[in-house]
C-alpha cells in the first residue's frame, strides 16, 4: 500500500537509522524526512540513502506551526514518526528554555498541524497514525541496589544471558511520570500533549519510551561516542560521580525496529516500553570500552584507564533506568537482536573506522562547547 510518511529528526541518531530502514524496506511509501539541522543534525548520516526515489529531505523547524501545516498538506502525510527533539541531558542543564521550545512547543505545533489536516479530509482520522517517540528518563529514577539476590524481570535473550539487574523495580507503562532533568520535563510535557490529542480529539497515537541507545552515528556529547573518542585522542575521560549510575542500553537498530514494529502494528492510543533489560553501572560500562578500544587499537591490556578523571556529578543525576518491555515482547514479539558484547564491539569498530565522520562533527562551535562544559567539573 502507497503511504506518505513524515519521519521527524531522521538526520539525528535514531532518526537516521529508521530512516535508512523505512527506505529500504518500504519501497512503495514515500518517506519525508523533516529536519531543522541543529548541532545534532547531519545528512551524512543518510548518504547511503539521499538518492533513493522514496525519499525526500525537508529543512524545516518543527515549532513553525505554518511549515508544519505546509508540509502536512503539500506532502499528503497519513502517518508521522515523530523524534524530532533536543535531546542531550546536560545541554538541558544550561539551557532549558530551547527544550521546552523544541520538544513541547515543537511536538504541540505537530500535532496541530496533524490534526487540521486530517480533520480535513473526508476519511478523516482512518488510516492515520501520530507515533510519538519518547524516553524512560520520563519516569524518573529507580533505586539502585546491590545485585546480589535480585532476579531480573526479563524474558528476553540478553537476561536469558544471565545479565544483572540494579534493583527491584522496573519501569512499566503503568510507572508514574516523574522527570527531574529540563530534558525529562520536556519530553514529559510533550508525552501529555500526545495523550491529550488522542484523548480529547480521537488522534490515532502511540507513544513508546525507550531505554539509552547506543550505535553509530551519535552525536559524540554522548557517552559511549564521546569515551571512544576521546580515548582516540588521549584525552581524559570525565566519569560524573562514582560512576555507580546505572543504565540500560539498547542497540539502535534494535530501537528502529521496535519503531517499525508499533508503528504498523501497535494498538492505537497505547504506551509501549523498549528495552533490552540491559543494565550497565556507568563504571564497568566505560571499562568495557576502554579495554575493547585498547584491542582493536592493538595498546596493551589496561593502557588508557588512566584516562579516567572522576568529576563533579551532573545535577540531579538520576541514579537507575530500568525498562520492563514485557508488553511489546508479549503483544508483538519484538526482542533485541544483539547481545551487549557484540553490540559495542560493532559500536567501537564503527566509531575507529570513521574518523572523519566524527571529526566533521566536533570540529569549530563543538570543540569550544565541549571545552566549556568540562572547565567547569
Ligand atoms: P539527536 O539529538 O541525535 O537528533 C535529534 C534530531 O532532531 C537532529 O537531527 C536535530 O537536527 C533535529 N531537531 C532538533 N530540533 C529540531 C527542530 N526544532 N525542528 C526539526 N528538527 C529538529 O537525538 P536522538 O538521540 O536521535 O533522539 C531522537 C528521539 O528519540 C528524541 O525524541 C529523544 O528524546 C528520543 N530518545 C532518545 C534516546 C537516546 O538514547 N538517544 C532514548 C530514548 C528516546
Ligand atoms: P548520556 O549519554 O548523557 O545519557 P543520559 O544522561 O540521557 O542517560 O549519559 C549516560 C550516563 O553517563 C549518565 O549516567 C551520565 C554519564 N556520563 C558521564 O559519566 N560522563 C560524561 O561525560 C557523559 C556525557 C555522561
């Protein structure tokens, strides 16, 4: 079946990846990717598919209600992905005002725009899907434990391998909004904007909340990019705190399929959690890294941990994400793909392989941001 997809944010991290899938995969849909090209943005990371004749790129804001009408129109949409967003934690700290613009005011003017144009057309909201891409940072922060006696809630293949969950508690769709970071707030904001259209005007919604990603093509302000990057140029590798936060990452491609999953198949009006019940403590997750670039480097065992600089901790720094993804394991069958080990060890190899992309990106406006940021710590 012919369809016009908007895929909002598709030059940034996730968005690229899903970009690449829904071209390739669905050659009779028209995918429009819609991108105002901050800092994150980049069209290097869709070079692979920029000439395909399913797609087409939009430079456009999507807090500019006019242009989010345009192209509604101009372009037939019937489904949007939305994952357009700012979306870096400690940027938030320095500057929240830009995120409530982008990620509430942004999301608000879309769904607007959505909704006039579909209520529009004669078959009004049938046939029409707003997928609102979300994350766990929604719902605050877990309790973190020792491991020792505590069972994983997983049924997936990554705990079937035996890995550790940090605590009791996991985040379910059912888990009480709590967001503590500007970045968290917004994306909260906007997770009740999405709700608030379906519920008050029939929008045909979902909303999925995912755990960290990682993979190629990440903005390097991020912490696996930026240690592997870093480690590269012998440059110090700035832990927050202990290190003793905890988080679960999931591969990117894992993520675009999970996308691709809810969005053709997902009930309408429903919360779905992604996640591959993989937690990782910050600390044994950069020694991961460090020990895997040392060996693809060819530097002896243990050469660049002492890179490792402890600094002052981010500000209300959440201490455990945890996703439960029993749900979208259970009503469509999604699991991870990759096991963590051989998620990074491609992750790693990437980054080595494609210096230039990472150098493209961190040179001029970057280099002096990041050299501000850590000044301070
Ligand atoms: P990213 O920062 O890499 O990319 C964001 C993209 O949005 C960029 O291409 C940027 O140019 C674009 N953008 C920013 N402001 C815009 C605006 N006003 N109008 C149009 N485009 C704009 O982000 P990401 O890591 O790929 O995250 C994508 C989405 O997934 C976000 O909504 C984020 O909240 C969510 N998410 C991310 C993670 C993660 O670990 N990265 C986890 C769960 C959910
Ligand atoms: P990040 O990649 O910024 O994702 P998020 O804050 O959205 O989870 O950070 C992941 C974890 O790594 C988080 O606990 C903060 C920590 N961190 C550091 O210790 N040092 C760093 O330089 C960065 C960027 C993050």
């Amino acid at each position: 079946m012919k369809r016009n997809i908007l895929i909002t944010g598709g030059a940034g991290f996730i968005g690229s990846h899903l970009v690449r899938l829904m071209v390739n995969r669905y050659p009779e849909y028209n995918i429009v990717n819609l991108d105002l090209l901050t800092y994150a943005g980049n069209l290097a990371n869709l070079k692979d598919v920029e000439h395909k004749p399913n797609y087409t790129f939009v430079k456009a804001d999507i807090a500019d209600l006019d242009a989010m009408r345009r192209i509604m129109k101009e372009c037939e949409i019937d489904g949007v992905i939305h994952l357009a967003a700012e979306s870096h934690v400690d940027r938030s700290i320095r500057d929240p005002f830009t995120f409530a613009r982008t990620n509430v005011m942004g999301t608000l003017s879309l769904l607007q725009a959505a909704r006039e144009y579909w209520e529009s057309l004669p078959e009004k909201y049938e046939g029409k899907r707003f997928y609102h891409v979300s994350t766990d940072e929604v719902y605050g922060a877990l309790e973190l434990s020792h491991p020792e006696g505590i069972e994983s809630a997983s049924t997936t293949k990554a705990s079937a391998h035996g890995h550790t969950a940090y605590g009791k508690e996991f985040f379910t769709e059912n888990t009480k909004y709590d967001p503590h970071s500007p970045y968290s707030a917004s994306k909260a904001s906007s997770d009740h904007f999405v709700r608030a259209y379906h519920d008050t005007y029939g929008m045909p919604v979902v909303v999925t909340n995912c755990s960290n990603n990682y993979g190629p093509y990440q903005f390097p302000e991020k912490l696996i990019p930026l240690f592997i990057n870093n480690i590269r140029h012998r440059r110090e590798l700035p832990v927050y705190g202990k290190g003793e936060n905890v988080r679960d990452w999931l591969y990117v491609e894992d993520h675009a399929r999970a996308i691709d999953l809810i969005f053709h198949k997902g009930r309408e009006g429903e919360t779905y959690n992604i996640g591959g019940f993989n937690e990782w403590k910050n600390i044994d997750l950069i020694k991961v890294i460090i020990s895997t670039v040392d060996r693809l480097l060819g530097n002896p065992e243990g050469y660049s941990l002492p890179l490792i600089k402890f600094v002052t901790d981010r500000p209300g720094h959440d201490s455990r994400y945890a996703i439960d993804s029993r749900k979208l394991h259970e009503e469509l069958g999604w699991e991870p793909s990759l096991q963590f080990e051989e998620g990074i060890e491609k992750t790693v190899r990437w980054y080595l392989d494609n210096q230039q992309w990472i150098d493209n990106i961190t040179s001029g406006a970057y280099e002096k941001y990041y050299e501000e940021m850590y000044a301070g710590r």
